[in-house]
C-alpha cells in the first residue's frame, strides 16, 4: 500500500507542475490532473488492494500535485 502511496504521489508531481501551465478548468488541466488515475487504479487491483486505500491514495495524488505546482511558482520566482 506504501509503493501505491509513493507511486501516486511520484506520478503527480510533475503533473502538477505541468498543470500550472494551464489556464483552470481547460482540458490541458483536466488531464493533468486525471491521467494518474488509470495508473493508481491499476495497480490496486493488481495488488488486491481494497477499496479502503483509496482516500490514501488520492491524498497522496493530492499532495502530489501540490507539491508540483508549488516547484512550478518557486522557480518562476512567485513566492
């Protein structure tokens, strides 16, 4: 459940980052944010995971991609 969690958040990170270089809401957003979720899925159900992993999971993708966009504003120079 742990490589799923690291997984999920390894994954969003540079999602995140790229979805900063979207305008909100576009398809180039949607799918930087949805494009893990086949991925996280996947591997779920490969390892038999249950369905009570899942907040975790998406916590992680969450965090993931915070933290993307965040290394996005700092290296343009936005605090």
């Amino acid at each position: 459940m742990a490589l799923i969690g690291s997984t999920a958040l390894a994954v969003n990170i540079p999602l995140g980052y790229a979805r900063e270089g979207f305008r909100r809401f576009s398809i180039g957003w949607f799918v930087c944010i949805h494009l893990s979720v086949p991925l996280i899925a996947w591997l779920r159900l490969e390892n038999h995971v249950s369905a009570w992993g899942i907040p975790a999971f998406v916590a992680c993708a969450v965090l993931g991609q915070i933290a993307g966009g965040k290394v996005r504003w700092i290296r343009r120079g936005r605090p």
